[in-house]
C-alpha cells in the first residue's frame, strides 16, 4: 500500500484574522466595528516567524510592510558613528513596527527579535489604498503614528532631563504598564532586554545600570533576581519620577 506524501505545513499560509485575535484592542483594529474588521482581515494575510536574535528588517531594506508584534518581543537600534548600536526602542505584542520607513521609503533602523517572535504582515501600498475608503481605519493608524511621536519626546526629555534614578524608575513604570494592558502583573515581569541594552536606551553606562537596579533594590523598591523583577514600591518609583518634572 502506497503512503501519501505528507507537505510540511507553512505557517506563512495560514489566513489571519484580526477579528479572531486577542491582540485586536491593543493593535491596528482597535474599536473598528464586526463588518469593519471584515475588511481588514484581508488586508493582514500572512504571518512571518523571527528566531531571537535575527532581524526583522535592516537599516537601508526597502520599505514595504508594516508589522503587528503578535507574539515576542523586538528592539529597534541604529548604528552610531563608533560602530556600536544604539537602541531607539522596545516593542511587544500589539505595537507596529515600521513606521521609521514611511518617510524615505526605507528603514532608518534595524528591528532585531529579543526572544522567539511573531509578526502580522501588513502591506503599506494595501492600508493606503484601504484607509482611503476607510475613515475610521485611517483615524487609527494616525493615532497610533502619534503615539509613536509621544513616546519619542518622551525618550527625549528622559534623555534631556533626568537623573540616571529617574531614568531607570520611567522606564520601568512604562513598561510594566504597557504589560498590564495585555494582561500580564502589574508588578513582576522578566526583563526580556540585557541591562546593557537598557544602558542604551537610557543613555547610561551598564555599571550604572547595574548599580541603580541594585540601589532600588537596597532601598525597598524593586527585588532583583537577574532578569526577574519585581516592583515592590511602585509608588516609591512614581515619587522618583514625579521629582524630576518639579
């Protein structure tokens, strides 16, 4: 008896749909009504799979998707004039990445998996000529470009004003309030990040880094086990924050 020939399943094959996903309320699709979402569905058709470590896309790749982090975690970086990276942001499940390509047609930055990840694949030239027809699809994705502004001027006047305590105390409210708005605790979270990757971000050398998160920890605000934290006083870190915009 014959055996049939069984083909490897390819995961890029597999339909989307953002009326099915989880992810909907944080991601592109946010308030857009059932017939709605419809319409996007057959605009987001393939998923793309990206190995920690590997890249999503390079600094000089020809722009032509957006992408929703499904799954994963992602940093963006440039490469400074002394050849190091500098890390230019963070993004998780139900962030775009992307949008630095818009302008010149090519991406200004490379977008590098910190864990096993997964992207939703969304052509530009399809959401232009999509968003065009729909308004509220349209409305969304500049609110979501806007958010994108917001957060940079807050990078900068991190970067502009703020002590290296207070620093560190933003960054992780930020990103433990963006993990509770997708159901994670508010308090514990892994660090999916090195610290030397958080020292870029912030602008702070690793011995700084390192030397905060012990300081929090010696001082009752955070419990550190490697890449595990937990805020114990997150009021404590808001205090810290709030003292550098008095």
């Amino acid at each position: 008896m014959q055996q049939a020939v069984v083909s490897p399943i390819k995961l890029e094959a597999f339909k989307v749909a953002c009326s099915s996903c989880n992810l909907r309320e944080l991601c592109l699709p946010v308030g857009l009504s059932a017939p709605d979402l419809e319409q996007l569905d057959t605009l987001v058709s393939t998923r793309r799979t990206v190995p920690r470590g590997e890249t999503l896309f390079r600094s000089g790749d020809t722009f032509q998707s957006l992408y929703a982090v499904r799954t994963g975690f992602f940093k963006t970086c440039v490469s400074a004039e002394d050849g190091r990276d500098q890390v230019t942001g963070f993004q998780m499940a139900g962030e775009l990445l992307g949008l630095d390509g818009i302008s010149n047609d090519r991406h200004s930055c490379d977008a590098v998996a910190l864990e096993d990840s997964q992207v939703c694949v969304i052509p530009y030239s399809q959401l232009e000529e999509l968003s065009r027809d729909f308004t509220e699809l349209q409305h969304q994705f500049h609110k979501i470009m806007s958010r994108e502004i917001v957060r940079d001027h807050g990078v900068m006047l991190l970067l502009g004003s703020m002590r290296a305590e207070e620093r560190l105390a933003a960054f992780l409210l930020n990103l433990t309030q963006r993990l509770q708005a997708r159901g994670f605790s508010a308090s514990s979270l892994i660090l999916r990040m090195t610290r030397e990757e958080i020292g870029s971000y912030l602008g702070l050398k690793l011995e700084t880094v390192s030397r905060t998160f012990s300081k929090f920890q010696d001082e009752g605000l955070l419990e550190v086990k490697q890449r595990a934290i937990t805020i114990v006083d997150p009021a404590g870190l808001k205090r810290l924050v709030n003292s550098a915009s008095n």
